[in-house]
C-alpha cells in the first residue's frame, strides 16, 4: 500500500502529529533538528528505554517492537512517523512499511542516495543489528555501485550514551578503539549511523577531526521537511509535544539534555 494523504489542505492546518521513535534519546538528535526545520507542528515521541538497546536484538523482537510503536502512533492520529533509528529502519521498515495509515520516513533508506553523492570512502559505524543487514552499504550501492563503503559494528557505545558515561575513561578507551579500527580502511568520511553517536562528539573529536563526521539526521531532517511541504501536509500552529518511554523517565530526561531540554517527565506506556 503507498500512502496516499487524502486531507484537503491547502491552508496548511494538518494538526495531527509527527511522530518519532527510537531505543530511547538518540532519536532526539532527528527530532531537535526537524523541530526547527518545522516549528509549527504537534509531535510525538517515543524511546522504547526498556527494550534499549535495539542493536543487540533479533529481527523477531525488533519487527514486534516496531508494529506496537506503529500500532501506538495509529492510536494517536500522527500523520507521520519517522524511523529516528537506523537499526529498526535496517532491519524491519521493507517488511512494515505497507502496514498502516500514515507515512513512515525510515532513516536510511531516506539518505543514503545524499551518502551516495558524496562519492568518497565512507566507514559506517552502526549498531551490530544495522551492520548485521548491510543496509547502508546495499542502499548506497543502489545510485553508486563503485563508492567504497566500510561497515563497522559498535557494540557499546549505545549504553554509553542512555547510561550517561560519556565522561568516563573507561567510555573513551571504548569509542577510540572502534574509531581506530577505521584507520584500516582510511575513509574520507565516518558516518554515524546510529542516532544516538551524535551524543559522543566530544569523545570523537578527541581523535578525529569533526569534519570528517557526519551525521545523518542533518539531512534527513531536510528531507522530511521537504516532503511534508511538497504532500501539503504542514500545520501553522505548534499546540503540543508529548514525550513517551517504556520504562525510566527520570534516565530519559537526564540523558536527553545534550539535544533536547525536556520540561516534563516523559509518561510510561507499556506497549
Ligand atoms: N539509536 C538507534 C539506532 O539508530 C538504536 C540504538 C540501540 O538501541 O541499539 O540504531
């Protein structure tokens, strides 16, 4: 099923929400950027904090984490969801996609033809579930089959971030040695293929340049803005935000701070 947005709006006044999902606060980093592309809508957002991280679960438990968070969204009326995870959008949005009422932006297959353009040697760095699929290197090899692209799996740096250790030199010794393996392949660019990654610039920019990093969700952000604007689908007033967790709200506001201030404790629902 290709979704279709049958709403008449041509005063741009589409109300309902844009909703995002993530493990837990990495998706913020697509989310503080789409905010400010879009000011003037309502948005959801949930981080599924029980089921963090997603990086180390099967196809099985992520497709059935992923229809619930769909499911959920349903409920809510969102208009749109967006995959604010690489992994879930590498391993389960082809089988979803058809499934439900609204549109669904995943982040890879979202920008992977911008990736691709670059025309450079990219290392991706991802979560062991997104490096498992080979997502990022098959999407690439769709619009530039020669570009040489490196995967490299992550294993820790996830609970770094949700576990607030970014300070701790036990921390660093984990995130520079995955950086030095990608001196292997000498890449002009490392992608930072998880969204939570972006949280541990400070850590990265300890070994490497900033410049040679690059973070998906700057152009995601634009992309989602462009197609919202282009499917007529905007709203002229913000009204609301609305936060969502599976388990630990408190963790979840705390770990959140580096890219979005949180006013209220985010509400638990079991899904
Ligand atoms: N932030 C998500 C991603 O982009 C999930 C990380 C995890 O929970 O392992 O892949």
């Amino acid at each position: 099923m290709e979704y279709k947005n049958t709403y008449n709006n041509l005063n741009n006044n589409d109300e309902r929400p844009i909703a995002f999902f993530d493990s837990g606060v990495g998706g913020l980093t697509v989310f503080s950027k789409v905010k400010k592309l879009l000011p003037n809508e309502n948005y959801l957002y949930f981080g599924d904090t029980k089921n963090m991280p997603y990086g180390e679960k099967s196809e099985e438990q992520l497709l059935e984490f992923a229809d619930k968070i769909f499911k959920f969204f349903e409920s809510k009326n969102a208009k749109a969801v967006v995959m604010a995870c690489n992994t879930t959008s590498a391993v389960t949005y082809e089988k979803l996609k058809d499934n439900y009422n609204f549109k669904i932006y995943p982040i890879i297959q979202s920008v992977c033809s911008t990736l691709a353009n670059m025309n450079c040697k990219l290392s991706i760095i991802a979560t062991p579930a997104t490096i498992k699929s080979h997502a990022y290197s098959k999407q690439i090899a769709k619009y530039n089959p020669q570009m040489q692209v490196f995967e490299l799996a992550a294993p820790n740096w996830v609970r770094i971030v949700e576990e607030h250790r970014i300070n701790q030199p036990q921390s660093i010794l984990q995130v520079q040695e995955i950086l030095e393996e990608t001196n292997n392949f000498n890449p002009d660019k490392i992608v930072l293929a998880c969204t939570h990654y972006p949280y541990l610039m400070e850590i990265l920019k300890k070994f490497k340049s900033e410049e040679i990093f690059i973070d998906p969700s700057v152009y995601f952000a634009q992309i989602i803005k462009n197609d919202l604007t282009e499917s007529n689908m905007l709203n002229n007033k913000f009204e609301y935000e609305k936060f969502y967790v599976s388990s630990d709200p408190e963790n979840f506001k705390e770990a959140s701070k580096l890219f979005y201030s949180i006013k209220e404790l985010p509400e638990i629902v079991l899904l």
